[in-house]
C-alpha cells in the first residue's frame, strides 16, 4: 500500500495530541503518539555525508541514494499501518522540513496546532502542581 505521509509538529501542550486523537477517528488516518523517526533519519542524514564511501561517490549519485534510504526508513517505520495517510507527529518537522520535502519528493504539508502561550504556560504551571502535590503526598 502506498502511503501519503504528513507531520504534526507545534509547542507542547498546545494540542496536539488531541488533534492526533481527532484525526484517528477518520479510517484513512493514522496519527499516534510522538515518534522518534525523525530524529533516527537526521542521524541518517547527517553521518551519510562523512563516510568516504559515499563521499567517493559523483554528488548528485550519493545524493539520491540517500534520499531513498531515507524514504526507506520511514516507509519500514510504518509498514505495519494499514492506513493509507499517516501523520508523524514530531516537535522537529518545522526545523527539517526541508528534509522532509527532499525525502518526500514534493511539499510537505504540517500540521501546527496553535494555542495562547498564556494557556500554554498555565497548563504546565498546573500540570507542575499536581505532580508537586502528589510528590508531598508521597514523601509525608
């Protein structure tokens, strides 16, 4: 099956596991948790180019190998979804979105959930004070 890839990426808790959620009710999409894929193809990506053997390669030959191993990468990531759109959610995608439209051969679409940075701090400030308060518990 082939599979259309997109990403989720924005600042934490400002929604986005929710939209993942939202988006898994729709039978043609997968959206899970945080993955770590993006940070195994930078890896990829950035020791390609200090190995001799690729760098003995013509540029252009070295290159296009690269970007199918990299296109391998993800497409072994999500071999088992049956689901012919699949969203990768990731913090980095907006930093590597380049990468992503080298690797994708066409724009990459993203998905940047969008919340007040006030509500985004007072949802850390609260999530901070419930963990702190089950700690006090915990040690008295």
């Amino acid at each position: 099956m082939n599979k259309t890839y997109h990403f989720i990426s924005g600042l934490p808790r400002a929604g986005s596991t929710l939209l993942c959620n939202i988006l898994m009710q729709n039978p043609r999409f997968w959206a899970g948790p945080t993955s770590g894929i993006l940070d195994v193809m930078f890896a990829v990506r950035n020791q390609w180019d200090k190995l001799i053997e690729f760098q003995a390669q013509p540029p252009a030959q070295s290159e296009a190998a690269k970007l199918r191993v990299l296109r391998g990468i993800l497409d072994a990531y999500y071999q088992d979804v049956d689901r012919p759109v699949i969203f990768d959610k990731s913090r980095g995608w907006l930093a590597y979105l380049e990468m992503a439209e080298a690797v994708l051969a066409r724009p990459a679409k993203v998905l940047v959930p969008v919340r007040d940075l006030r509500e985004v701090l007072a949802s850390f400030e609260l999530l901070w004070r419930k963990t702190s308060a089950t700690r006090q518990m915990a040690q008295e």
